[in-house]
C-alpha cells in the first residue's frame, strides 16, 4: 500500500508548465529518489507534495488523507517531514541542543533548556545522536561542523520529528567524497535498522544507484520513466536526456 501517492499532479508559472500530470507512489518503508536535469521540475514537485505549492490539478494522499494544499506544518504534523538543501540548524546551540529543541516540540514541552522536561528527553536525544554519528559532538556548536556533520545534524533533527515520510532534497550536496560515502552508509543502515520511508532528490549517480531502491525520472516536467535502478540504468530514453548516452 501506498503511503504518498501524487495523483496526476500539475503546476505551472506564468503560462511555463513546472510539473505536468506526475503520478507518483512510494510504499511504507521505501527508499525512493526524484532524478532529472536541472529545471526538470524535481523542487516543483516536491513543493507541491509538502504544501509550499498547491497544484493546479491533481491531488496528493498522504497516509489514507487528500493533504492537497495543506499547510507545511500541518502535513509535518501528520509525519510528512523535508530536510532542505540548505542545512537548517541553529549555529550558536549545540548539536544536542538542536535536537532536544525538535524533540520537545514533537513532545509539545516547554522550550526552558534548564527544565525537568528537558532533562527527562535527554536519553532519546542521546539516541538520536548515536543514530546519526553525532554522539561524540554533542556539546559542540552547531555552527563549527563540517558540512557533512551539519547534513547529519539535520537528518537528526528530521529524525526527532518521527516522520512517517522524510523528505530529503540532495541529502549529499556540498560533501566531500568521504563525507558522501558516510551519508549513503548512515542512509542505508536508517533503512535496514528503523525501516525509514524516502523520498529524495540527488544529482550524484552514484548517491541514486547506492541507495535508491525505485527511482522516478522528471524531465521538463514530465514523468518519463520509473522503475528499479537496473530498468532505469537501460531507459533508452532516461540514457539520452539525463545520463549522458549520446549513442
């Protein structure tokens, strides 16, 4: 069963056709991934999923719901969760503090850091931090990571949200190739370990084929393929306008 389901979804601005007619699914425990060129209509679509963009015709289904148009906050509220391109955290908190902020807003406590209820989600903020390789950096600030660190941080804050469906727009934009190779790892072991349900967008291959179990291909805003990485590796089609086969 579907958790998402983008029902023949459109958008366009002034007279451009962003997004026509996509209809995408992704099922309760999959990693799923948004490719094409640039200007494809991927950031359209995802707007359009998370409420930043109602569409003109179509609809979206989010766990049993028509979430067509609703507020960012509220699909968030119902477990649909984006991490952006650009890192979102608050440089001069620690990374702990980061993500004890989310968690006590999930939870609905009191924002006082020097608080009981603080103090009592401390081991869930713990855990959080181990699950994305942060325990070690807790009491740093936020604003001294790398840039790798600051995207797992993120992830972290993301994963405090309790997300049903996590959204993650080039989860490997800006790392180095070591930082890159940690990330697919993390994002592998978040599928395998916590059955994490993804959707993403990403313009490195390599990041696509190592973690994307079904991949849908955007190209002017046009749905033109989707299937398992191995059937998208041999669209003629997907070859000619995105991978780079001129043959």
């Amino acid at each position: 069963m579907s958790l998402l389901h983008a029902q023949s979804v459109s958008k366009s601005f002034g007279g451009v056709q962003a997004v026509s007619r996509v209809d995408v699914q992704v099922r309760e425990g999959e990693l799923a991934c948004i490719i094409g060129p640039n200007g494809a209509g991927k950031t359209t679509f995802f707007n359009l999923i998370t409420g930043y963009v109602t569409p003109d015709e179509g609809r979206v289904i989010f766990d049993g719901q028509d979430i067509t148009g609703l507020p960012p906050h509220r699909a968030a509220r119902l477990g649909l969760v984006r991490s952006f391109q650009k890192t979102h955290v608050f440089p001069q908190m620690s990374v702990a503090e980061n993500v004890q902020t989310m968690v006590l807003v999930q939870k609905k406590r009191s924002l006082d850091f020097l608080s009981t209820a603080l103090r009592l989600e401390r081991d869930e903020t713990e855990e959080l931090l181990a699950m994305v390789g942060l325990a070690g950096s807790a009491r740093s600030l936020a604003g001294t990571l790398s840039a790798g660190d600051r995207k797992r941080l993120e992830l972290g804050i993301a994963l405090a949200a309790r997300p049903k469906l996590l959204l993650l727009d080039e989860p490997t934009c800006g790392m180095s190739p070591t930082e890159t190779a940690s990330t697919i790892e993390l994002i592998q072991r978040l599928g395998r370990e916590q059955r994490l349900t993804l959707l993403f967008t990403e313009h490195k291959m390599d990041v696509v084929f190592s973690i994307a179990e079904r991949i849908a291909v955007l190209h002017f805003g046009r749905l033109i393929a989707e299937g398992k990485p191995e059937d998208i590796r041999a669209n003629d089609e997907v070859r000619r306008v995105y991978l780079g086969d001129t043959t």
